[in-house]
C-alpha cells in the first residue's frame, strides 16, 4: 500500500462517490425497481437493494482482483457480452413482473379433515396478496435473486471500471482499496433507494398491481434499447 496522501484519500473518497451514483444508472434501477414491486415492506425492501449491492461489489472485486494480478482490462469483446447479458435480464425481469402484476388470482388447494372426512377446499387469494411467511422462504427470495442480478450488473460494468482504475492508480494496493470502497458506495446506494421505493408502493394499496406493470414495461422496454445500442456500437456479436 502506498504512503496516505491527501491525493490518495481523495481518489479513494471518489470511489465511494461514484460507487452511491453509479447505483442510480437507470439500468440498475428499473432492474431493482422490478424485484422491489412485489414487496411493499421498506425493511425487506432495503434488503433487497443490500442484496444486489453485495452481488455487484463481488463481481467488480472478483475482476478487480484478476486485473490487478494480471495488468490487463477486461477485454472489449468481453465486455460487450456482459452488456447483452443486461440487456436480456432485464427483459425478463420486466416480463416478470407484468406477469405478476396482471395476475388477478392465485389459486390454492387445502387439504382438511373434519369427523375423518379428508376433503379438499379451494380457494383465491384476489390480487396476488397470497402469502407464504416463513424465515427461510422470505430469504431465499429476498436475497437470491438480487444477487444474481447486481453479479450480472457488476460484470457489466467491470469493463471501464477497470480501465478507469488502471489508468489513475499504479499501487495494487490502491486499486483494490478503489475496488472495495466503490462497492461499498454501490451498496450503499442501493440499499438506500430500494428503502425509498417501497414508501410509494405501499401508499399504493390495491393500485401497486398497476405500477408493477408499468415498471416491468419500462424495464423491457429499457432491455430492448440497450441490446439495440450494444448491436448498433458494436455490430454483429
């Protein structure tokens, strides 16, 4: 690690700047925005934004380590992919979430007994307000899935980041400090507008349904135009 310098201090500071706006591209919130809708809740909501801040630091830290050891950005071509891999997750988010916010009823069957008679009830939860409480159940949804999607963010954005890093810090030290502290503005950030997201949402009431289907048109719309602008820039793949 190199001597602390106001200059060193100051780029290391930038790093967690950066790290909060780059959490705010649009890309990253329509697709946060899209897992965030089903939940009303601020806590689990922010859970959600903490778990895909954790699944983009790991990514850029895992490439920033490669680039350290090795001196070498993420190549372009490489690059491109992962902006792709944006694209078409975000397409599917977006088709998730019309899916659920047009889904009208969900159907469940219970099994019941009364005097030795084992029968089975049906019934509807209107509005897609069935729910399934659980610890674990709540986890593996609130936590999976955003990881997955801030790994695929964070890949994306590996590429200039890299080159970025590269070009201004010499000291490996330094750099991975970079990394580190980047992440940690992401997660940060994240975590932060996801809290806020879930505030209109639940003043929404029955009419969240509607707004989940706006959003999901507007992150398929926003994959289409970034897999039309990756196509465009970069040509045929």
């Amino acid at each position: 690690m190199p001597p602390v310098t106001p200059t060193l201090l100051a780029t290391l500071g930038l790093g967690f700047s950066l790290g909060l706006l780059h959490a705010l591209d649009a890309d990253h919130l329509i697709a946060v925005s899209t897992l965030v809708s089903g939940r009303a809740s601020v806590r689990r909501s922010g859970a959600v934004g903490l778990a895909w801040g954790l699944g983009h630091a790991t990514s850029l830290t895992t490439v920033g380590v490669g680039v350290i050891v090795f001196q070498r950005a993420v190549p372009a071509a490489l690059g491109t992919w992962f902006e792709l891999g944006v694209a078409v997750m975000l397409v599917v988010l977006g088709g998730q979430a019309i899916r659920r916010g047009l889904a009208r009823a969900v159907v469940h069957e219970h099994v019941h007994a009364h005097g030795g008679d084992v029968h089975v009830h049906r019934h509807a939860h209107l509005g897609g307000r069935a729910r399934h409480d659980g610890a674990l159940h709540a986890i593996a949804h609130a936590g999976r899935r955003p990881f997955v999607v801030g790994l695929v963010h964070g890949l994306a954005g590996s590429a200039a980041l890299t080159l970025t890093v590269l070009g201004t810090l010499s000291s490996p030290g330094a750099a991975l400090a970079y990394f580190a502290l980047f992440g940690l503005g992401s997660i940060a950030g994240m975590a932060s507008v996801s809290a806020l997201v879930a505030v209109p949402l639940a003043a929404l009431g029955g009419l969240r349904r509607w707004l989940e289907v706006a959003i999901g048109g507007g992150s398929v719309a926003l994959g289409c135009l970034t897999a039309a602008r990756v196509f465009l820039v970069h040509g045929p793949i």
